[in-house]
C-alpha cells in the first residue's frame, strides 16, 4: 500500500510540483532532519524505544505522503481547470466580445473574422474571399493604415469605429465608437459662443438724420437682426443704439458661418438703397466655458475686425487661428481731425518720455514705408528728441536706392547720420527707448525683429493697412487708419499739430512722403480721399519736387523689359483672375513685380491679379491686386501675408515659385474663394 502510494506521488508532474514549490521541497527536508535525528536518539537509548520510533516515523511518513499527495492533485486539477477556463474565455472573448477581428493571409484573403464583425457585412461570405472584392471601402482604410502603430477613427457602413492593423501578424481590429463620437458631437455642438455686433458708421450716418429717420434705421437694423438670430437659434441683446451681444451654441455658429455672415450683406445693401449704409462689424469666440474670458475675447475679435476696416466678422477661439468673413467693400473715411491731433499730441508726450526714439518699417521698405520713416524723424526733430532710422541698404527697392542717392549727393547729412543699421540699433537701445513701427503692424515683417523684441514694452504702430491676426501685445499707443490712402498721409497730418516754433519739414522729406502717397493710390486713382489730397497739398506747400518724384519712379529699361516679360506669361484662371509666374532661378526687382500685377489688372475682365517672383532675399514673393468686391487680402493671409481688399501681398520662405505658384491655385480654386469672385 504504502509502495502504491509512493509510485503514484513520485510520478512526474507531482515531482514537477515539489520540485517547483520551495514551501513544499522546504517542509520535507526539515521532516526528514528531525525524523532521522529521533531514530538515531531513540536507538541510543535502546533498541525496543528505536523500532518503536521507526515504526511511528513510518506511519507519519505514510499520511504525510498521502497529505502531499492530494496537496498536488488538487494542485493539478486546479491548474488544469483554470487552464480550460482561461482557453474558453479567449475563445468567448474572440467570439462574443464587441470588438471586430479580422484576419488576413499575405494575400490579404481573409482568413478568419469573428462573429462581432461578421453581423456587420450582412450575409457576404468572406472566408477565403479577398477582402478588397467584398468590401473595397473597408479594405482601402485598412491599407491607408497598415503601417500606422496608433489608433484611427474611420467612417465606414454608416458608423464611426477605433482601427488597429497589426501588420505583422496581418490582423485589424475595429470597435464601434459611433455612440461615444455621437455623445462628443453633441458636447461639441452645446458648447456656447459669444459675440459682439457694431455698427461702423452708425455715428456718422445718423448725425445729419431727424428723429423718426433715426428711429426708423435703427428700429430696421434691430429687426432685421432679430430675424437673423432667431432663424439660427442665436439670442441677441440691444446693449446699445450701435452694439448688440449676441450668445448662442457652437451648432448655431457652424450653420451662419456656412452661410458666411450673409446678415452683412442684407444690411450693407438695404440700409444703401434707403441712401443710409451702415455696415457690421462682429467678433466671435468660442471653445472655452469661461464667460469672462469669451467675453474678453470676443471684444478682442470685435477690435481685430474694426482694425481691418470694418465691415467684416473675425471668429477665432484662443490660440487658434482667427476666420474672417465679409471684408467686400473698402472701408468708409471716417477718421477726423480731432483724432489726427490727439494722435500727435500723444506721440509728443511719448517722445519726451524718452530718451531716444527708433523708427523702422517693414523688410525690403517701399517709398510708403521709407517716406514715413523721414516724417517721424522730422517729428522727433521738432521735439528736440533724436530719432534713428533703421534700414538694411542690402535690401532695398529701386526708387528707395535713389532717394538714398540724393540724401548723399544733396548734402542731406543730419538724416544720413541718423540711418543707421540693425545691430547698431541693437547697440543703442535702452530700456527707455521707444521704437516706432511705420507702414505695418507685423513683428515678424518688420526691418528687425530683434529690436521689436527689445523694445516691445514701448512700442507704437502707424499703419495704413488692415489689422492681422499677428498683432504685438501690449502696444502703448496704435494709430491705424485702413481708410487711409497710405502711412505717409497719416504722418503728414501729425506733421501738421506740432510745435510751430521748430524747423519745419524739408523739400527732400516733403518729396519722399509725396512719393509714398503716390505710389500707394496709384497716383492718386485707388483708395485717394478728400484727406488724401489734403495731405498732399500740404506737402507741395513743404516743397516736394514733382520732377524729383518722377526721377525717383524712373524705371529702368530692364525692369520695363523684365515686367512686360512678366505680362507675357499670364494664365487665366476661373476666367477673371490673371496669374502670372517667374522663373525658379531668376531674381526679380519688387517693384517691377507690382507693376506687372497693376498692370494685369488693366486687362478687360480681370478682376483679381497675381504675380509670383523670385526677391533678391531668395524669398518668394506675391503682388495681389483686385478691383470690385474680389478680396485679395484674405488670400494672402491664408499664405501668410496680408495688406487691404484691393492691395496685398505675402513673402514665403524655403519655397520655390513653381511650389508657390501650385499652393496659390489650390487656394484661389476652394470653393469659398470661388463663391466671393462670383459675388
């Protein structure tokens, strides 16, 4: 018996268990120390107390043995149990759990697919069918991400699902997620949106109206405003007679935003046929829960729209880019003197809070941007402060090269002494000093952006052109002026309310702003109002020299041969854009540049032009010129540039014109883009 029970504990998996389990291995060696220990004792004592001992230690080895046997039949029928659970549960789990498996041989025939996936396919038999000839939707996405190790959403038999493809094991496996992305949708769809509505003009249109008119106006304006808000589910607020809060959901501002803010062009056109246009300007946030800071935001949209012109809705949630709609028409003159002056009674106060003041324009300067540069400097003169001019001399138009010549040749030395070069500017600047920025608003366009970023604390903005979204942040004083014809017009008027006691602006400086104010109206026929004219008539008065402008814009007979080389290669695109592109390799002046474009624009039936070249900076740059409603600003923002409705441009880098030319049709040919030119 006791033979029969040591043969069946010592066969090998009972073995393998007291071999592997120390407890057990480490009991039986402690039971056979102390057992061998008491029969040795007990034999020294006498034989008959010996056998006694042997006889007790045989019995105890005997239902220890049988201890340990059952110990490890149990074990081993637990192990095996728990093994056959484990195997049925995988296959359960393959079977019935609500994840799709499918199974590819290197053909990519299916070789298997569970039943969870299956129901999905109705009653196609897949096994052993190529997959790509049941389902080719299906089989694309999964080859879209063969090689992918993270998971994918796609869309496929009407619902949304999470795809995995273990290329090296040939197996994709797929979870429906279409009730979570539902549940993610609505959260996405209830989110609130905040936004803020103002009248550009409303002020100026309803000063010369009666009573009953104003009333009449305003009560169509509210009215109108009220039906579009309760078509899209938005609720709006009178705050004011020209400013409205409207708040409503991220849904309701998907649908308007497809319908790109038409609410702009029914009051625009109607209040026009009634000899009263008003025009809206509204900034919209969204994407964060915080009213406070929505509502921080949406002024600050609001504010971005104003400082384009007007006429126009900027969208934008925080730290995403800004969407604009509308911006059709060219912004009303609406500026007055009053702000002229306080203007410059403001850069005055600045100036004497300095202690040396530096004004630059934007890369590769213009006469706009270099005639602005000569105005602020003047101004610093009349305030007894001194002003330096920064200017890169390896980067410079043609007519700018001249006027430098005559600042040289003319004796000019005060304003040649005080040209003075980026890292020198860098030298000079103190904590104290104040930069102004002429002709643009951009740091990242400026002359410098390094010394922008050692004096933004004390930074102020003269612009002409219409706001970006790239904007310094905490400007001290900013005069932009998108109705103005130019940046030298709005200095010339500065110019005007300073101190009368001090030497006054000189011919040469008089010149160069005319010129600026010519170049940018196309003398005098594009964006040139009754101030325009003003201003000019004030810098004739100062002694600009009208045969020294025409000097200045004297083009040379390359550039003449260069730009009608230009013409020559124009494409129509859509029927009324013109497109023209250089070479990858040859280097083209700027000027000649835009002169090509306004010169396409006089083509019949051209409503919009633009002209790729090659800069002598190896930069690719973009002239954009429109008439009518086109607007070619928004085109060049989306390539990083900007300007006003009928006059942008961009510069892009690390590109060639062939690329750039290619990035430019893809944009001009989105339907968006298409839907304006048709407008």
């Amino acid at each position: 018996m006791i033979g029969a029970t040591m043969k069946d504990f010592f066969d090998r998996e009972n073995i393998e268990i007291f071999i592997k389990n120390t407890n057990v291995r480490s009991l039986a060696l402690f039971l056979f120390v102390v057992s061998g220990l008491g029969i040795i004792f007990a034999f020294l004592m006498g034989w008959i107390y010996g056998l006694i001992m042997l006889v007790l230690i045989v019995i105890g080895l005997y239902f220890s043995i049988e201890l340990l046997q059952k110990m490890a039949t149990d074990t081993h029928e637990y192990l095996n149990d728990l093994a056959y659970r484990i195997k049925t549960g995988e296959q359960q789990a393959l079977l019935e759990m609500p994840i799709g498996i499918l199974v590819f041989d290197d053909k990519d025939k299916v070789e298997w697919i569970n039943p969870y996936l299956a129901h999905f396919f109705g009653d196609e038999d897949l096994i052993g069918n190529q997959l790509e000839a049941v389902e080719p939707e299906l089989f694309k996405k999964i080859k879209a991400h063969w090689d992918d190790e993270d998971y994918h959403t796609i869309e496929w038999a009407g619902k949304q699902f999470t795809l995995l493809v273990q290329a090296d094991f040939n197996i994709a496996y797929l979870m429906d997620v279409t009730k979570y992305i539902e549940i993610e949708s609505l959260y996405e769809d209830d989110k609130l949106v905040l936004g803020n509505i103002y009248l550009d003009n409303y002020a100026e249109i309803s000063q010369g109206m009666s009573d009953s008119d104003i009333s009449n106006l305003r009560n169509y304006i509210t009215s109108e405003l009220n039906e579009w808000a309760e078509k899209y589910g938005l609720f709006i607020k009178t705050i004011d007679d020209d400013y409205y809060l409207i708040l409503g959901h991220q849904s309701s501002l998907d649908i308007v935003e497809q319908n790109k803010f038409s609410i702009l062009d029914v009051i625009r056109e109607n209040t026009t046929k009634q000899n009263s246009p008003v025009t809206l300007s509204v900034g919209v946030a969204y994407g964060d829960n915080d009213l406070n800071k929505l509502s921080k935001l949406a002024q600050s949209n609001l504010d971005l729209a104003l400082g384009r012109g007007g006429d126009q809705v900027v969208v934008k949630a925080a730290d995403k880019q800004a969407r604009f709609y509308g911006g059709k028409t060219n912004p009303m003159e609406k500026r007055t003197r009053v702000r002229a002056r306080m203007i410059s009674q403001a850069l005055q106060e600045l100036m004497t809070e300095s202690d040396q003041i530096f004004v630059q324009g934007h890369r590769i300067p213009d006469m706009d941007s270099i005639g602005a540069c000569l105005g602020i400097q003047r101004i610093a003169k009349m305030n007894n402060q001194e002003c330096w001019i920064v200017l890169d001399n390896d980067h410079i138009h043609s007519d700018v090269a001249k006027l430098l010549e005559k600042v040289d040749e003319d004796g000019y030395q005060d304003i040649q002494d005080h040209i003075i070069t980026v890292d020198q500017a860098l030298e000079k600047a103190t904590d104290h000093s104040l930069l102004i920025m002429v002709d643009h608003s951009k740091p990242k366009i400026s002359m410098s952006e390094s010394l922008f970023e050692r004096l933004k604390s004390r930074v102020m903005i003269i612009d002409h052109h219409r706001r970006g979204e790239e904007f310094p942040e905490n400007p001290i004083l900013v005069y932009i002026e998108p109705y103005a014809s130019s940046t030298c017009e709005l200095i010339a008027e500065m110019i005007e309310y300073q101190p009368r006691d001090s030497e006054g602006i000189n011919k040469l400086e008089a010149t160069a702003m005319l010129t600026g104010i010519q170049v940018d109206t196309k003398s005098f026929t594009l964006r040139a109002g009754t101030r325009t004219f003003d201003a000019a008539s004030y810098l004739r008065s100062a002694g600009a020299d009208g045969l020294l402008i025409q000097e200045l814009m004297k083009e040379n007979v390359d550039s003449y041969m260069q730009r009608n080389y230009l013409i020559s290669r124009v494409e129509i695109l859509n029927q009324t854009m013109a497109l023209s592109a250089g070479e990858n390799d040859v280097i083209y002046d700027s000027v000649t540049t835009a002169q090509a474009a306004d010169s396409l624009l006089t083509m019949d039936g051209i409503d919009a032009s633009f002209v790729i070249t090659l800069r002598d900076d190896h930069s690719v740059g973009i002239s954009a010129r429109s008439v009518g409603d086109f607007n070619v600003q928004v085109i060049m923002e989306a390539m990083g540039g900007g300007g006003h409705l009928s006059n942008a441009a961009t510069q892009i880098n690390d590109k060639t014109v062939a690329e750039v030319r290619a990035d430019l049709i893809e944009i001009l040919n989105k339907p968006e883009n298409e839907d304006e030119n048709e407008e």
